[in-house]
C-alpha cells in the first residue's frame, strides 16, 4: 500500500530538549495507525509537525509522495489533511448542525458578490450543506441534539461532532489527538464505530495518538511505538504487547494487558 504520510529522519529540538530524534515511520494508504509511547517519548511533537503547526529542525515529510515540509495546516488541509481540533471557542454558541454547515470550504455564500447577485446558486448550495450536515449528524448519532449550542454538548459529544467536522470535509487522512480522553464508554463506543465506518467505507486513513491501550487494539494496526523521540517498534497490538522491550520500556515491566 503506498505511503500517505512518509516522516524521513526528522528531528526537532526545543533549546537543549530533543524532542524528536532521526524519526523515520510512515502511514500507510487506509489504515488506521496507532502511535504510543511513554510521556515525553515526542508522539505530540511528531504529530504536530505532521499538522503543519511548526515546522521540523530537520528531515523531511512527505504527503501522498509530495514534499510538504513546513507547509502550514491550512495548506495541508487543501492537500487532504485533517487534524481534529477542539471546538473553537467562537463556533460554541452556535448550534451542532450549524458547526457541521460551516466545514465545506469554498461556499458561494462567502463571497458578497455571490450573496448579492446569485441568490439562487448560493441557496441550493445551502440546502445541499444543509442536506449533508443532516445526513452526518444521523451518522454520528446527534440528530436528538443538533440545535443544541456546541458549548452544551458533553465532552464525548463535542469529539462525536468534530468527527462530524471531518466528515463534512472528506479529507483523505486524519490525525486524531486522544479521542477517549474524558469519554464515557457508551459514546466512546460510539466514537470508535464511526472512525471504523469512515475507514472501512469512506477509505479515509487515520493516523491516531491515544492512551487508551484497549481502544488503540481495537481500532488500530499497525501501532508504531516511540520512545525516547524515535521509534523503537511498529506492527500489530498483539505483537506489541508481547515484547519484551517494549514491556520494559513502555510498561515498565508490568504485563501490557491493561491500560496506559
Ligand atoms: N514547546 C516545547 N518547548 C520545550 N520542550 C518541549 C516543547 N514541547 C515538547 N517539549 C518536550 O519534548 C519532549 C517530547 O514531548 P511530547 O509532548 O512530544 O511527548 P508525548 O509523547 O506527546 O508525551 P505525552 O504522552 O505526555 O503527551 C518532552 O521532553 C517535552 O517536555
């Protein structure tokens, strides 16, 4: 399967902090890959350069073969890559459908010229959005509170309605940033259901950073495991949890059934 996200011997130091150390690992074309490791070990440094929020102090990242080093997230998401964000304070107040409504990029209605003097055009592109928004928040499972405030949904609500987000856009990869964080079981369940469908039917690949040792074996193959600011392993949870230098490293000797 070819590549989608290609890290090549890529470092990053804070000061005198070397946060990522020559880390090469790649992502390929419909998986979901899981990345672990203990605090510190750089997953979110790692991550946030492959999101384009600050660039590497050397190596080289590729997207679907192009070389996108240092590109900023805006330009990332033109080229089809998405990172989930937390809800901007500004989109709380408004409603869960309405949050969905705003992801297409490209409306007609942006543009006053359009508004003004193509009324019909920008309409049935609205109801088109509007038509699709709907349709997500069925999938998603928040149909019973979209015109709810975004600010008043619950902490697992708010993730099912960013994952919405990333429906409304389509992108080709996404980078999602510990998604059971604070999440009840039931909507966690929920959470893990529509990351699989948009895999398994939308071919949308996900590269994902959690914590959650159970929900990274359900959802995730291959995981990479980094450690000290590279990485130390990569393959399947059931090898992984089995070897004994991760053991040691990552869970501390302790046997790796469980959680974190
Ligand atoms: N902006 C920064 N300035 C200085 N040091 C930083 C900065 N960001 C991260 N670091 C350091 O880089 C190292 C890697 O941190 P990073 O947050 O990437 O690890 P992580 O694997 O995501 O950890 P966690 O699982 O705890 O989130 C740590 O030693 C951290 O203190």
């Amino acid at each position: 399967m070819p590549k989608i996200i290609d890290v090549q011997n890529v470092t990053k130091r804070f000061g005198n902090v070397l946060a990522v150390d020559d880390c090469s690992l790649s992502v390929e074309e419909g998986t979901i890959t899981g990345l672990i490791g203990p605090n510190g070990a750089g997953k979110t440094t790692l991550f946030n350069m492959v999101a384009g929020a600050f660039p590497p102090t050397s190596g080289r990242i590729l997207l679907g073969g192009e070389d996108v080093t240092g590109l900023k997230a805006h330009a990332l998401f033109a080229r089809g890559l998405l990172r989930t964000f937390q809800i901007a304070q500004d989109f709380s107040n408004m409603t869960a459908l309405e949050n969905l409504m705003l992801v297409p990029a490209g409306q007609s209605g942006e543009s006053l010229f359009s508004a003004c003097f193509r009324r019909g055009k920008v309409t049935a592109e609205e109801d088109e959005t509007r038509r699709r928004a709907d349709e997500v928040m069925q999938v998603i499972r928040l149909s019973h509170v979209k015109n709810e405030r975004a600010g008043n949904l619950s902490g697992g609500q708010k993730k099912l309605l960013e994952l919405g987000r990333v429906m409304m856009a389509k992108p080709r990869v996404v980078l999602l940033d510990e998604i059971a964080a604070g999440v009840n079981r039931t909507l966690l369940n929920d959470l893990a259901a529509v990351v699989q469908s948009l895999n398994r039917e939308d071919g949308l690949t996900f590269f994902v950073i959690e914590h959650d040792m159970d929900l990274i074996a359900r959802l995730c193959d291959p995981v990479i495991v980094m450690a000290a600011g590279s990485v130390m392993m990569q393959g399947p949870m059931s090898e992984i949890r089995n070897d004994p230098e991760v053991i040691e490293a990552y869970f501390g000797g302790a046997p790796a059934a469980g959680a974190h």
